[in-house]
C-alpha cells in the first residue's frame, strides 16, 4: 500500500478509536447508571428505543475494527508490530465482551427492568471501558512515535539556536 492510503488508515484508525474512548467513558458513568432511573412503566420502550438508536452511535466500532485489521500489516513509519497486535488484542476482548455479556443484558432489559442484569451491565461494562482507555493511550503513544524526530534525522541544525541539534536529541528519552 501506498503511504497516502496508510495514512488515510491510520487516521481513521486513530478517529475512531478516540471517538469510543469518549462514548464508553460516557456511557459507564452517565448512560449505564441512570437506566435504573428510567420510571419501570417507561423502561420497556426506552431500552428498545436505546438499542436502536445505539447501534447507530457505535457504528464507528466497525472502522475501528477493520483499520485495526489492516495495521497488522500496512502501518505507518515507526509504528511497531506489537503495537498493532495488541490494539488488536484488546479489540478483540472488547468484542468479545460486547458479544457475550453485553448484549445478553439489553437483551433481557428489552424484556423489561431488572436491577440484577442492570448491575451487571454496568459492572461488566468495565472490562470495555478498561480496554478501550488502554487502545486510547496505545494510539496516542502511536501518534507520539510517529510525530517524534528522530535522533538520526539528517536535519539541519536551527541556524538561530545556539544549541548545536546533537545535543538537543541527547536530552531526550
């Protein structure tokens, strides 16, 4: 693949995994929480209509997915291997979890409130919330490695700074 087109992956990669970085820290201490608020005769509708309308919300998960597929083997410069297998790995486990316990909850909330299933959503939530704040600090960590100069960069040293450009880069980590 060409560099424009891997750029162009990488940054719908880096959009959309941010994007749920928010929504699932929105959703474990706002959304999740106040459904045991929902009057019980409202609920029923509610929770229906919350599914719906979720589905459209986290379609972003779909680009995520796919371009966390495609990093395997087309990233941009500097980005790592691991890097891409372990943004992967924790995708797979919040997948995993959304599949498995997640939407088992709605499922039974559809049919109406229970405090029991209530709570474990929102505790079980955790293991996504979890995740995703660690694929969010993995690709800001991504973006730092690829914006960084590197220390054997041909660089021209700053005619105007009176530090010569070596010394510069000795200071960094």
């Amino acid at each position: 693949m060409n560099d424009v087109v891997i750029q162009g992956i990488w940054l719908i990669h880096l959009a959309s995994t941010l994007y749920m970085v928010g929504l699932i820290w929105f959703v474990q201490i706002v959304h999740y929480p106040l459904l045991a608020i929902v009057g019980r005769s409202e609920f029923l509708i509610y929770e229906q209509e919350h599914v719906k309308w979720t589905t459209w919300v986290v379609s972003p998960m779909l680009f995520e997915f796919g371009t966390s597929l495609l990093l395997i083997w087309s990233r941009p410069r500097g980005i790592p291997a691991w890097t891409a297998w372990a943004g992967l790995s924790l995708l797979v486990m919040i997948w995993l979890s959304t599949v498995l316990i997640q939407v088992p909850c709605h499922r039974r909330l559809e049919q109406g409130y229970e405090s029991e299933v209530h709570r474990r959503l929102v505790d079980s939530n955790w293991i996504r919330t979890i995740c995703w704040s660690l694929r969010g600090a993995l690709v800001i960590w991504m973006v730092w490695v690829t914006s960084s100069p590197s220390p054997t960069s041909t660089q021209q040293p700053d005619r105007q700074s009176s530090v010569p450009a070596a010394s510069v880069w000795s200071l960094q980590p």
